[in-house]
C-alpha cells in the first residue's frame, strides 16, 4: 500500500535518542556492508541527524529509527518508543513493516525474468494469465504497465476495506475494517478480483497513471505462473538471499519475527489514541507491500540494485522510465517500474520508493551514483487530522520530516524536494 509520508498523532512519550556512526568496511561477498568500526562521518554531521530524529519525536512520533550512508560512512540512528505504554525505546535495528518498498523488489523479480527470456515487458498480461485478465482487457494491458501503474486497473482496496470509499478525499473512512479483516486471510486473485470488478481509473497505457495495488498482486501472480513458485519464494531465493538480507522477510502469520516496535495507526485521528496494528495479517498487500525488513537491509537492497547487481544495467534502465503517476492521496509521482524518482534541485536525483501499511510508515532513498542513502522507519501512520472536506491537515510531524530529509539527503538545511515528492 502506497500513502505519501503524511498524517496525526500527539502521543506523549519521554524523549529517547540513540546515534552510531561507523566507517563501514568494504562490501563481503554478498555486497551487504558490515555494522563497521567507529571511525568518525566526514558526509554528514551525526549531531544534526540526531537532532533531526530528536524533532520528528517531539512533533508526535512516537518513535523513528534511520541508516544514513555517504561514501562509505554509515550513521545509525533512533528516537522516541517502541511502546508508549512501557517506555521500550526504539533501537536503529528495528524490523519494521515497510509497506510498497515491497513492489521494488516485486519489480526486479519480474526484470529478472525478463531477461531469462520468460517474460516481456511489452507483451499483454492476458498471454500469460487469461483465467485472471481475460478479453480485451487482457490483450491491452501489457506487463510495463502493470508495473508502472499505467494499466487503468483500479486499487483494491476500496473492495476490501469499504470504509476507504473516496480517496483522496477520506471522508467515508473508518477504523472497523481495520479491526474486522486484522486475522483475516486474502487469497490474491480474490484481491485482484475486486480491482478488476470495479470501474477503470484509466486507459491500459495512458500518459498518466494511478497507483494500484491491484497491478502488484498481478505481478506476483505472474511471477508464480512462469516460475512455477509462489512469488513470495521466489522473491526470497533469488532476491533477497543473493544479497545478503539477513532480516528481510515476508511474514508467514500476523505476527514479526525478531525486535520490533508497536505500530501505531491513527486513520486521520479517528483513533485517538492510535491503536498498535503490528500484529496483522499481511496477505492483504502480499506482492505489493507485505515485506518486512531493516534499515540497513534496504540500504543494501538499494545499493546493490542501482549499482547493477540485482538485474543488470539494461534492465535498471527500464527500472528508471517515468511517468507520472496519481498516488493514493492524490499527489503526482514520478513512477517507474517500481521505482520513484525524487529530485532535490541542488542536491541530485534519488531513487527508492516509501510506503505505509496500518502503524507503518518507511522511505528508502538512493542517489543516482549510489554514494548517499538514507532508510527511515516511523512506528505511526496517518496523523494528520482531515478537515470538513475531507483533506489531511498540515502536522508538525511534516515539517520535521522535511529538516530531516534535507540533513540526511543534501547534507544541509537549504534545499527543498520538488512539488509533489516526499517532503
């Protein structure tokens, strides 16, 4: 599930601050960079970074945890709980359900096939799954625009959970679906169903694009269907393995192996105070969003991917062909095959994705030439209230996000993201 970093919560808790900074040794085999020695950052100030956490944390964050990395030098930091109730602080190597980080790797499976010659981008999905797209629809809609949000195919999500009719506007949205499907298991096709069902959002291949999650699950059932394995396992074995990502995982139950905060959803203040979904059943965003893992595993996801060495530099460049694209809340993207492109004017282009699952908010970022990252988890989603029009208002939480961003990205305080990305 995409949703940009926004929304409410003031959930008193003592302020708990915690930084590393080490140099981080060469990569291993795996091209994973070990937690390193202790040797001081010259790519960025850890006071700052810390102080930036520190902030988001006093705005209302309950906790947030990040690994920034320039040039070799990797900063690890957290601030606030992990539990409002105990007090537990949140520690950099949190697990952390990270929501649509999901689809990139998602995408690079499917470009993995790809050039093992199993799948083409530009071929209809229906040559592949007639049961599931049949007809026209099937004939129009190609691979590419499944993965770039351009196929029309609406977002599930409306089916499975009726209260979020209205998107951007949220005015219908409640909190009992929530609770109703926490144990519940989805089968995908049922999922892809519903967003088949409902009315196009669009032309297959129109300029613009609308997020979907309906177009994620596809792709996982695609996956399944020429590798002749769950796409969760493939995903596994010839992803997340070959890079070394010891903490990375898709859930088998509704439960997080290993440490792990509380996540709180607030729903646009309608639970107050915000309720813990950390345990819940990930099958309804499989494919497209159920994946949880660390900081410091994205960044080596990420590294690893932008350097050519997940799928090779013709496929990363498909990878990077943007569209625009109208996510969840209404705002514009640049959205690639599951990929977003980020430019800071002053600062460069930056790759990576952000998502949100109920008490879970994450965004990755990776510079063009691979030398500066930065990975944050927060433990609440959604938190800003919604006016009478139905419309997230500004929160705090929002500007220190943005202070943030800028140390951790650009080094410095002066710049400012482009309209419509993660600011």
């Amino acid at each position: 599930m995409k949703n940009r970093l926004a929304a409410n919560g003031d959930v008193g808790a003592p302020s708990v601050g915690a930084g590393t900074v080490a140099a981080a040794p060469a990569p291993d085999e795996t091209g994973a960079v070990p937690a390193g020695s202790t040797s001081p950052s010259t790519g960025f100030d850890p006071a700052e970074l810390q102080s930036a956490l520190d902030g988001i944390h006093r705005a209302g964050m309950p906790g947030i945890y990040a690994e920034v990395r320039d040039s070799g030098q990797v900063w690890r930091g957290a601030s606030g709980v992990a539990d409002v109730d105990t007090g537990r602080p949140v520690t950099p190597d949190m697990r952390h359900r990270v929501g649509s980080v999901t689809k990139t790797f998602t995408a690079a499976a499917i470009l993995q096939q790809v050039e093992e010659g199993r799948i083409e981008l530009d071929a209809p999905i229906g040559h592949y799954l007639r049961r599931l797209v049949p007809g026209e629809r099937g004939e129009s809609i190609t691979v590419r625009m499944l993965l770039n949000n351009t196929s029309g195919i609406p977002d599930y999500l409306p089916s499975a959970f009726p209260s979020f009719r209205g998107f951007p506007s949220l005015s219908d949205v409640s909190p009992e679906s929530l609770d109703d499907n926490r144990f519940r298991t989805f089968h995908p096709t049922e999922l892809i169903e519903m967003g088949l069902t409902a009315p196009p959002v669009g032309e297959p291949g129109s300029p613009t694009g609308t997020y979907s999650n309906t177009n994620y699950l596809l792709l996982g059932q695609l996956l399944q269907q020429v590798t002749g394995a769950p796409a969760e396992e493939y995903i596994t074995r010839k992803i997340i393995e070959p890079a070394g990502l010891h903490h990375t995982e898709f859930p088998t139950g509704p439960h997080i192996e290993g440490p792990h905060s509380r996540m709180y959803e607030s729903l646009f203040g309608l639970i107050d105070p915000p309720r813990d979904y950390s345990v819940y059943d990930a099958s309804w965003v499989s494919t497209g969003a159920a994946l949880v893992s660390t900081m410091e595993d994205l960044n080596d996801f990420y590294g690893q991917l932008l350097n050519g060495e997940i799928v090779n530099h013709s496929s990363l460049t498909q990878m990077q062909r943007t569209v625009p694209v109208r996510a969840l809340d209404g705002t514009m993207i640049n959205y690639g095959l599951g990929l977003h492109k980020v430019t800071f004017p002053g600062c460069g282009t930056f790759w990576g994705h952000d998502g949100t699952v109920w008490g879970a908010s994450t965004l990755s970022l990776t510079s063009a030439d691979g030398k500066r990252q930065m990975s944050l988890a927060m433990n609440l989603a959604r938190w800003n209230k919604i006016d009478s029009s139905g419309k997230p208002q500004h929160h705090p939480i929002d500007d220190a996000l943005s202070t943030l961003y800028r140390r951790a990205v650009c080094g410095d305080g002066t710049h400012q993201a482009e309209p419509g990305q993660p600011t």
